[in-house]
C-alpha cells in the first residue's frame, strides 16, 4: 500500500486568527509525479482544471464530496506577480465536521481504493486526521515527513499503517457510507468549471442525485429505507442511451417502479416541473400524482435543466406505444 502523509501549513488552512480563516482552507498537493499519480489526472491546457474526490474520512465514515483543482494561470498568460502553478484539494465544513478540525502542523494521510458500485470503478480517498498532540504516533510520522528526501512538509510512506488500515475496516463499505455534500463544493463546480460534465459517472451520479433529493423521491416525496439500503434510483431524465449526461440537473431521485415508468415514457414532465400521465394509463397509482409538481431540490445547482425535460416530453414520453422499450 501506498500512503500520501502531508503536514498542515498556517496559509492552506486560510491563515488563522483569532480563530476566524482569512481565506479559504485546502490542502496543497506536492507537485512531485509520485504523489500526482495518486490523484486524477489534470490537464495543463484547460484553465484550472478539476476534479471531485470521494473522501471517506476515517473519523466520521462518511462519503465526502471534495474539490481537487489544478490552479495553472501560469500557463493561460497571467499578469500576476507569482501566477499559480499547484494542485490543491479544497477543505469543507462537511470534511472537517463543522468546525475547523485540521491545524497547523497537523498530519493528513490519504490512501486509495478502487471501488466497484453499479459496474462503475470509482476511487475512493480513505483520509485520516492526526492531531498534533506530541503522542509516539504523531512523532512518528512528523519525524518520517521531516527526514523525508525531499524537503516539501510531506512523504509517500510504502507498506501498511496498521492504525490506519484498522479504522478502514471498521467503518461500512463506501457504497453504505452516508454521502455528504457541501455547498461549496457545487458552487465551484459550477463557477470554476467549464467541462462539468467530465465530473461525472454513475457513481457520483447516483451520490449527487440522492443528496440533491435528500434521499426522497422526487414525485412521491417518500422513500422505503433500512440503513443504506433504499427504494430510490437515480434515474436520467434525458436518457444515457440517447446521448443524456451524468449531469445532475440531467437527473431525478425515483423509486423505483416510477423511475420504470419514467423511462417508458408513461408519463413526464411540464416546463413547471408537474406531471403529466400519459392519457393512455390507467394506473389509479400513477394518476395520483397527476399535475402535482415533483420536489424541486433547494440548491439550484441540482434543479432539472428545462431544455432536458423538454428532450424527455418530446422523445420519451409515449414511446412505449411504438417500441415498448427505450
């Protein structure tokens, strides 16, 4: 196994005082290939180019949606005194449990792990937090990053931290793991982002789905649930077969004989976000919702993009009178 162990500086975590940031917190990632290579690749071309990382952190179990920018202007003709060239992976509330968790000094270590969900491979960034407390662990890996060969405030430590590997395997599967997203990490997706869809697969698909819902169906407002396991699909409203994105304003959170019905086309949506039941059912359970307007999620930045409930009214919608499948 391989582990990425970065010591917390007083700027990345906002510089601060008082108990009150100046600026906004991150990690910044060493620029060194070994370390690179543990983290998506990001072009150079495109201007601050970026990534969502799954971070599963070992204190809280959860899934925790992160922001993983390349800040290049370097490249893209800054006038700038010291134009950026660094990778950073951005700090959330939900990341450090509401409060500010991580402080000066302090010990990150990130691992990862390929996870299949859904047929999907989706890495996984298991991280674990230790605080600088002068404990023999702490000691440990401060000494490891100091004697490190290259002097960055970090290392790349190979082999097994049993510590570390043992809180792994007492927290639930990441496919289990409640999913948390912060608002900020939807808001510089969508102000920093020009590809957002390249975000995106089914994995993260279904998690940003289900949190824009708040784990409910969209149309019946209920969902049937124990623990992880849940009644709800995330289901495209411009459908993946006909050229529909992992985009979540292109997805509903359905259960799951609607999300079937959804996709044959026995009814669909008016530019209110209402239902329409084709005049052709006869479900008394599908009429039921009718004219009634599905959950519209509070952050924006999930809402249904009109122009794909529009492709769905006109190209799903009845299909099952010609085709009987999609």
């Amino acid at each position: 196994m391989k582990y990425y162990l970065k010591k917390c500086g007083f700027q990345e975590l906002g510089s601060v005082r008082e108990g009150k940031p100046q600026r906004g917190r991150y990690l910044l990632t060493s620029m060194n290939k070994e370390v690179l290579a543990m983290f998506p690749p990001l072009s150079e071309t495109q201007l601050n180019d970026s990534a969502i990382l799954p971070v599963i952190p070992l204190y809280s179990g959860k899934k925790v949606y992160c922001n993983f920018v390349y800040h290049n202007d370097k490249f893209h003709g800054s006038t700038a005194a010291h134009p950026r060239n660094e990778y950073r992976l951005y700090l959330n509330k939900e990341l450090e449990e509401q409060i500010l968790l991580f402080s000066e000094n302090d010990i990150i270590i990130i691992r990862t792990e390929d996870i299949t969900e859904d047929g999907e491979i989706q890495t996984v960034y298991y991280l674990d937090h230790i605080i600088n407390n002068g404990s023999d662990f702490y000691d440990k890996w401060n000494s490891f990053i100091n004697d490190y060969p290259i002097n960055g405030g970090y290392g790349i430590f190979e082999g097994v931290i049993p510590e570390f590997e043992e809180k792994v395997r007492r927290i639930a599967k990441p496919d289990d793991c409640e999913v948390v997203i912060d608002e900020t990490v939807t808001t510089k997706i969508a102000t920093s982002t020009e590809n957002i869809a390249a975000l995106f697969n089914a994995v993260s698909f279904r998690d940003f789905i289900m949190v824009g819902y708040d784990n409910l169906c969209a149309v019946t407002g209920t969902v049937i649930r124990f623990e992880s396991y849940m009644n709800l699909e995330a289901a495209h409203i411009k459908p993946k077969s006909h050229g529909g994105l992992f985009m979540p304003n292109n997805g509903l959170a359905l259960c799951r004989d609607l999300h079937w019905a959804f996709d044959k086309g026995f009814f669909t949506l008016d530019d209110d976000l209402k239902v329409v039941v084709h005049p052709r059912i006869t479900s008394e359970y599908l009429n039921l919702f009718n004219g009634k307007r599905i959950r519209i999620p509070s952050n924006a930045f999930f809402a249904p993009d009109i122009e794909n409930v529009k492709y769905h009214r006109e190209n799903v919608y009845g299909l099952f009178l010609t085709t009987g499948r999609l």
